[in-house]
C-alpha cells in the first residue's frame, strides 16, 4: 500500500522536487586524503564505501567524517592500528556504488566494511525491486573481496525531518526511505557476518551541516561510535 501510494503522489511533487534540486545549496566532500592510519599496534583494516555520507559532505576532513570517526573508535575499542580507506561519491546511488565504486575496491582484503546507500535511490525512484537486486549484489562482492570481513550497513536516515525538503515533499520521501530501510533489514537478516545499524535519531536542525541536509560533524562522530559499537559486537559473537 505504502509503494502504490508513493508512486501516485510522485506525479504531483515533481514540480517542487525540481525547484529544491535547482536551489539546495551544495557542499562538497570532505578535503583530504581518502585513506589514512589511526591508533597504534596490531593492524586492522578498515573500508568504507558509499555515497555522500561516505564522502564526508558537511565534515572539512575525511577524519572528521563517519570513516574517519569510526576508524577512532576501532581503535580505542581494538587497542590497535586502524588502516581505513574510503570510496565515496557524493549523489551515487545504489547501481553507481555496484558498478563504479566496487570494481575499485582495494587490492587486499579488509577486516571492517561500512556501506552507505539509499537516500538517492529515495530521490532517485529507485523501485523497490531495483533495491532489493542491487543490496543483494552489494553484499555478496563486498563478502567475496573480503570473506572474513564483518559488514555494517547505515540505516536510511529520517528524511521526513530533513530542514531542507519542503512539506510534503518531506513527508513523502519519508515515508519511501521507510520502506527501503524495511527492505534493507530484511535483506540483512540472517546473513553472516552482517549487521544493520540504524540512522534512527530526533531529526533536530542542530544535528545537520548548514545545508539541511547531511549529518554535522558532531553527529558524525555520534554515529561513528555507534557503528564501531556494533562492528565490534559481531566480532565478539563471532568469537565465541
């Protein structure tokens, strides 16, 4: 019923979609190098790949961003060397993330992986199908690169609070990252060495970079700890 009645509004909200397309301001990645070392000790390798989130828009440095900031809070956690890498483009959807971003995975397996991906497959009207297709993929060539490695997955984040998405163009692109993020679940359950980590917070204005629209850096530093938590958690049971 939710996937009917999203695609009946759509029609009506093209003309606002536009006009917020036209007029959002954009900011770029985050500055730096895309790889880097954090902590001392035993080495662990840490990947990141994605979208915007993983290219660090609303943070000034890649360490300041979620890779950076998980890669810290591994490190702490583990007591070792965190190498991580990041392979995010800003706008990438999930099919752009499948066949332009995982041919260029690193040469040697990792030990930690983060996905990002989903909002523009929300503003994108990737159908339900589509995602489900692509996830799947996802998955499995980031399990076959790196078979030991233990795989996070954000969460879609709250796109019915984003400052920046007008009503109702904010409720209805709300309601479809629900319905994506339902997906997501389902597709993760279950599977081995896999772990979904929500986006799930009070969409208030100050956990936002002044575009309205990306995670600040403070909330990124929220949200790296927390997929570092769960990261760690698996690797515990996984231990036992």
């Amino acid at each position: 019923m939710r996937n009917i009645l999203f695609w009946a509004l759509i029609p009506l909200l093209v003309p606002q979609a536009l006009y917020v397309r036209k007029t959002a301001p954009r900011f770029a990645p985050a500055s730096g190098p895309s790889n880097g070392y954090v902590g001392s000790g035993t080495q662990a390798r840490l990947l990141a790949i994605g979208d915007s989130i993983i290219a660090g828009v609303g943070a000034t440095t890649l360490s300041r961003a979620l890779v950076g900031q998980t890669a810290n809070a591994l490190a702490i956690s583990l007591g070792s060397c965190v190498e991580w890498k990041a392979l995010g483009v800003s706008g990438y959807n999930s099919e752009k993330v499948l066949n332009r971003l995982v041919p260029k995975l690193p040469d040697v397996p990792v030990d930690y992986v983060i996905l990002s991906v989903g909002v523009n497959d929300v503003t994108g009207l990737t159908t339900l199908r589509q995602w489900r297709q692509n996830l799947n993929f996802l998955v499995a060539r980031l399990q076959t690169h790196s078979p030991n490695a233990i795989v996070a997955v954000a969460g879609l984040p709250p796109l019915h609070g984003f400052p920046l998405l007008p009503q109702p163009l904010r409720a209805v692109f709300g309601m479809r990252s629900r319905s994506l993020d339902e997906e997501l679940r389902k597709i993760l359950h279950g599977l081995p060495n896999c772990v979904y980590v929500p986006l799930d917070f009070d969409p208030d204005p100050s956990k936002f970079a002044p575009d309205g629209y990306h995670p600040s850096e403070e909330s990124y530093a929220e949200y790296g700890r927390h997929m570092a938590d769960e990261l760690i958690k698996v690797a515990k049971r996984r231990n036992l």
